[in-house]
C-alpha cells in the first residue's frame, strides 16, 4: 500500500540539521518511506492514494525522551511553599519531595495510574509526540516498580505512540532503607533488575547520580548489573552538582545522560567519543529556578549530541508540552531553533538507541512526521504552547489524537 503525501516542504532533520526540501513529496510503503524528495523528481507509477498536505512544513515525528509520566497524586501543594521560601532540599526533609510521590504512588491501584498517566500522555500525542520514553522510580519496591512498568508498557500497547520503558529503581532511597543505600542497591541489582528485566518489562536502565541520591560507585554497580542483563543505560547526572556521572555514564556507553548543568569539559570529551548523548531539561532548570547554564559551548565543541526532553514529573518538570521546551532551549540555554528540533527528532532517537529508525525522515525509516500549518520551520520553537494546527502521521497513517 503505497501512499503519496504531497505539496509540502520537508525538514528532514537526516544529520541533525533541517536539511531542507522545498516543494517535496513523500511516498510511504506500509510504515516506512519509500521515497522522499523535489516533487518535481517524483515517479507517479505504482500509487494507491494521494494525500494533499496543501503546503504544510513536514517535520519527523516529536520524541520526547525523558519522562516520568506514571506517578500518583501531584505536588503543587509544595509548589506553593515553594513561592513561600521553602526550599526543594526543605520539603524533602520535612517528608515530601520524591518519598510523597512514592507514598501516592504505591497506594494507588493499576488502573488509576494508568488513567491519570493516559491524561498526561494526550497532551504530548496532541503535540505531535510520536515516540515518547518513560521511567518508572517512584515505586521503589519491586511490587510498585512492577506496577509502573506495567503501566508503561499497557500505554505503549493502548496509546498511537512507539513507547520505550526505562527502570529508574535507582532513583531514591526508599523509607524502609533509610540509612542504608548500599543494601538498597544491592536489591536493586540482586532482586528488582534480574526480575522486571526477566518479565520483558525494561528496555533500559537508569539512576539518580547525585549527592542527595546514589554515588559513582552505587550507580556503577546498578551500570554492570545492567551489562549482565544486556540492557543499555542512562543517567540523571550533574544536575545540582558535579560528580563525574557522566564521564561515568560514557565509560558504559550510555545512550545517554541528562540534565547536565554542572558537567565538565572532561565530561563532554568523554561522552563525545562514547557516542553518549546530553538530554538536556529546560523544564527542570525552569522550575527549580536554577542559574547554572549547561556548558553549550563545550557540547558543541566536541561535537556531543544534544537532546531536549521534558522531564515530565510532579517534582522538578510538570510540563505537559515538548514545543514549550524548545522555545525555553532557545530562550534559557541560548539554543538556536535548529538544534532544539533535532533535540526533539535525531538526537532525541539516539538518547532512546532508536536512531537507525526513527528521528530524520530518509528512506527506509518509519514514517512518523507531522505536517504543520506554519510560516517556518523556527516557528516550532517561536510560539509559547498553544496548539498549532497540524496533521500527524504515525506508520504511515493519519491519526486522529
Ligand atoms: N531529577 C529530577 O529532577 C527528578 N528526578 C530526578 O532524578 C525529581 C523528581 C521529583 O522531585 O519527583
Ligand atoms: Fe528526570
């Protein structure tokens, strides 16, 4: 079944930059591109319909690829104490923080996180989010971390969105190890990997690197227990201080690490010859009112891949849209609109290790992209929210979010 979308402009976004198409056409064979290029080139023979985008900028599907999307309650309440004076590092003493969300989410049922999730997801989908990863960690038992990859993979299989699951155990230290992180890492690595991967629930490992969180060493035990399992890892590092995470994260071959703020030269050196992308979080940086600026200059210079995400949680990222995040790349960490789209197609792939099928619009490549009524391309990262009129296609069919 092939199908011909024409009259349209194309970002294609192959190499990580617009690399722009005037008057093109696309012909999609099942849920690949079969051929992409100047209409003017096209070879009409063989098509079962045509679609007219009627001018439309076409750009590959939106990844988002880092989210926290499944949890129970929310937290607004301590957003309020927070314009108060109250400090994150307070309400986290004081029994809030993570511990509240993992109290809320080990109370509720299956099928209230599902839903509550599914609201969440929506939002992104409407946006033109065709692949979207989320973590679990806010279960922090391996019944409630079960639970949450569950749902994960129940939205994946449900929702029209190509879904990636990443094990977050390692994200905080639960109540009943207070004071004994290096036992909760061994159960991490001993009893909830071993099992949630053994189930097929986990696609990808993840950690909290952070000195209110898990050490090098804790996290580089949680990385070879991975190894063992055959799971590729990532890592929330250097986001409230510096530690080498992600120099770390790079001796593993991580698919990527995030946040970032406080990474080093040294860190982008060795994540640059890893390969090992930087997802960066303006959400999170936004929220929490933070002044130190990922080192932009030292991504670019080595030649690191960047990603954009929205860290979508009740804590540090409530932010329900992607396109919002890359206006606040360009604003907050002086991004051009080029790079944040490949920050959310190409680079965003890569961060999932989907890079080789998804992200740029070539031949042989899913056909996942959404054509938008715009003037231009950085018109994508130029509006504030809002919900741009679009059409977006996932394998290769019109869907009706
Ligand atoms: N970094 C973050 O910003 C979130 N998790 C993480 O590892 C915070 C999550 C929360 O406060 O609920
Ligand atoms: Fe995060």
């Amino acid at each position: 079944m092939k199908t011909l979308w024409q009259n349209c402009h194309i970002t294609t976004m192959a190499h990580g930059t617009y690399s722009i198409i005037e008057d093109a056409a696309i012909v999609t064979s099942g849920e690949r591109i079969h051929w992409i290029g100047p209409q003017a080139q096209l070879d009409q023979a063989g098509l079962d319909s045509v679609v007219d985008l009627g001018g439309a900028w076409v750009t590959p599907g939106l990844i988002d690829c880092h989210t926290h999307i499944v949890f129970g309650g929310n937290r607004s309440g301590e957003f309020e104490q927070r314009l108060q004076g109250v400090s994150y590092a307070e309400i986290a003493a004081a029994g809030g923080g993570i511990a509240s969300t993992v109290r809320a989410t080990r109370a509720a049922s299956l099928e209230s996180l599902y839903a509550s999730a599914e609201r969440r997801v929506r939002h992104l989908l409407k946006e033109g989010v065709t692949t979207l990863e989320m973590k679990s960690g806010y279960g922090l038992d391996l019944e409630s971390e079960r639970k949450l990859l569950q749902v994960i993979r129940r939205l994946g299989n449900t929702l029209p969105v190509t879904v990636r699951s990443t094990c977050l155990a390692a994200h905080a230290l639960p109540p009943e190890f207070a004071d004994r992180s290096d036992a909760y890492i061994d159960h991490v690595c001993q009893e909830m990997l071993p099992a949630l991967a053994g189930e097929g629930l986990v696609d990808a490992v993840d950690a909290f690197c952070e000195y209110l969180a898990f050490s090098p060493a804790q996290v580089e035990r949680v990385f070879i227990t991975a190894q063992q399992l055959g799971l590729p890892v990532k890592l929330h590092a250097e986001q409230l201080s510096s530690l080498g995470g992600s120099s770390l994260a790079a001796r593993y071959h991580a698919l990527s690490a995030d946040h970032l703020e406080y990474m080093t030269e040294d860190d982008a050196i060795a994540m640059a010859a890893a390969g090992t992308v930087a997802v960066l979080l303006p959400g999170a940086y936004y929220f929490l009112r933070e002044t130190q600026l990922p080192p932009m200059d030292a991504l670019r210079r080595h030649g690191v891949p960047i990603a954009i995400a929205t860290d979508l949680n009740p804590g540090t990222s409530p932010a329900l849209s992607l396109r919002l995040m890359l206006n606040m790349a360009c604003t907050l960490f002086r991004m051009t609109p080029e790079e944040a789209l490949a920050g959310v197609t190409l680079n965003a792939a890569k961060a999932l290790g989907l890079g080789a099928s998804h992200g740029s619009l070539e031949v042989g490549k899913v056909a996942d992209f959404v054509a938008w009524d715009i003037e231009r391309p950085a018109d994508l990262a130029y509006w504030l929210g809002g919900d741009l009129d679009k059409r977006i296609i996932r394998h290769g069919v019109e869907s009706s979010i």
